[in-house]
C-alpha cells in the first residue's frame, strides 16, 4: 500500500506540526516514508507546502509527480487549487473552507468554491470555527488533521492520536489533550466514516 499526500497551507498555520504527525505515525507503524518541504517565506504568509509519502514498499523518490497524490490537504482554499495539478483522478482534496486572504489580488472565494466543488472527491469545513469550539483557537491545524484521518488510510485515526499525543508531549497534558479534542472534532465533522 502508498500514500502520496501534498500538506500545504500558509506560514504559521501548522502544516509542518500536521507533517511530523503523520510521519511519527508512519514510524510507528514500520512504514517506509519520504518528506520534502517547501518553506517559501513562511514567516511572512508566504506558502508552505510538503511532500509526504508512505508505503508498505520502499519509497526511491520524496517528490511526488503531478497527477499522482493521492491526498491534498489545506489549511485554506486556494492553496489547495494551487496543487490540483499534482492530484491523481482519483484523489481527495481536504481543505480549510476559510481564505487566508495574504494577498492583495486574492481570487473571489465563490470562483475558488466552485473550482473545488467541480472535483470528484472534496471536503471543506471551517476548521477555524470547529478548532474554537473545541476550546482550541490554535488548533485548526488538529481539526484539519482529523477531517483528513480517513483519507490518508495507511495509518489509522488511532495511530494518529498516538503520533498527536507522543508529538506534544513535552509541551504537557493539556496540550495534548486540546490537540486531540480538536482532532477528535474534525475526525467527527469528516464525511468518509
């Protein structure tokens, strides 16, 4: 089994903490896994991306071809759109439903919606909202995690929690438990249950 998953978002909204999740994750489970990033100005909005494989079979290549990804997931919209290209025909796009709006020509969100809604496999969800009402402002980046968990399949939800928990352990309980609640609501807000 291979998961070829393209994490993207923009500076500061936890993307990498998403990465290392899964990748913890994989470890655990004995897979094989590749990771390449991409931190284009992360510091001012700018994009971050990365290319996180897994398999049961040995990974050659941490670059993921185009129209072979099996998985996008986004903090927002148009990030997503900015990697379709990269999407397999049969793969899933799981996104922030709110724009990071970091630019002074962002595109009409009804224009983005639209593009997204025209795929054969798509989730959207205002994680924002869903992370506040998990008493975890911070922690969109876990409901988004959660909306995705179903999706990545090579690992498990539980496997995930596991990674969540291990992951944030040094920064103490309540930490780690506000991450899972907010995991925990997105895994509960996914559609594929």
């Amino acid at each position: 089994m291979k998961k070829d998953i393209i994490l993207c978002g923009v500076g500061g909204q936890g993307i990498l903490s998403i990465a290392t999740i899964i990748g913890e994750a994989a470890t655990k489970a004995g897979l094989h896994l590749k990771q390449a990033e991409v931190h284009g100005m992360s510091q001012r909005g700018g994009d971050v991306q990365s290319n996180l494989r897994l398999s049961t079979e040995t990974i050659y290549s941490d670059l993921i071809s185009k129209g072979a990804t099996d998985l996008i997931i986004s903090m927002e919209p148009m990030e997503a759109l900015r990697y379709l290209p990269y999407l397999s025909p049969t793969g899933t796009v799981v996104t922030g439903s709110q724009p990071f709006v970091n630019i002074p020509n962002y595109p009409d969100i009804n224009d983005i919606y639209a593009e997204l809604d025209a795929l054969p496999s798509v989730e959207k969800l205002d994680i924002e909202s869903v992370a506040k009402d998990a008493g975890n402002p911070k922690g969109a980046n876990m409901v988004l995690l959660g909306m995705a968990a179903p999706y990545i399949e090579i690992v498990t939800t539980d496997q995930l929690r596991q990674a969540i928990a291990t992951v944030f352990e040094r920064k103490g309980s309540e930490i780690v438990t506000a991450n899972l609640k907010a995991f925990d609501m997105g895994v509960e807000s996914a559609t594929k249950n």
